[in-house]
C-alpha cells in the first residue's frame, strides 16, 4: 500500500551521494547499493545537494570536498544541523579539513570502497536480515 509507514521500516538506509564528477558518482552508488543500502540521489554542487535535502529524508551522505573549486561545508553544516551523519570522500589531505569536521570519517579516492561501506556501517547499521 503505498505511503503505508510499515513500508517503510524495513527499506534500507538512504544515502545521498554529492560528488562533481558524473562517473564516479555513479561508481560510489554502484558501491552503496552494493553493500546494501538504497541510494537517495547524486547532487553535483552545493546548490544541488542543499536542494536534494530540501526534497529527501536521507539517512547518511557521502561528501566530496571539492566540488569543482567550490567546497562542501555548507552542507555538511545543513546536515549536522539535521543529525545526519556523513563521510568525506576526497583525494585531498584529512589535515585540510576544517576543524569542526575533523571527527568525521574520510575515505580517501581512489581507493575507497571497502572503507566506504565500512563507514557507512559504523554510521547507519543496515536492517538485520530477519527484520528484511
């Protein structure tokens, strides 16, 4: 029945992806979908994540810094202002990450899907498979 609330307990977790570049957006959703989690959209810029939040209930997001020259924190401000939790994924250095962020995981690119999934775990634990 759609819009019946127990339809959805058991859905998996959402994950909105904000990542510049078209193909390695789609490799990290092929990731997270992949280990079991649903995912919610891929913004490329900061207008277009902060808009994606405006639509969506997510339950995690993975983050690029750079976006094209301009960076990410403002929204990764809107979604600790939610308690949404996130993840950086960046080739850039964790040291130059702004201070207020530095508690949170980064996965470094390219090499980033295990540590991906695992931190999306640690986050938003995926139903268990009896509650599926």
């Amino acid at each position: 029945m759609l819009g019946d609330a127990s339809s959805y307990v058991n859905r998996p977790p959402s994950v909105l992806i904000v990542e510049d570049d078209a193909q390695l957006g789609e490799a990290i959703g092929f990731c997270v979908e992949e280990a079991g989690y649903e995912v919610a959209g891929c913004a490329q810029s900061v207008d277009a994540a902060l808009a994606a939040l405006g639509r969506w209930t997510v339950d995690a997001a993975l983050l690029d810094v750079n976006l094209q020259g301009e960076l990410v924190y403002p929204v990764a401000n809107a979604l600790t202002e939610r308690g949404v939790p996130f993840v950086f994924v960046t080739a850039q250095p964790a040291s130059e990450i702004p201070e207020q962020f530095r508690h949170r995981p980064v996965v470094a690119k390219p090499d980033y899907a295990a540590a991906l999934c695992a931190a999306l775990a640690s986050m938003v634990p995926l139903p268990s498979r009896a509650d599926a």
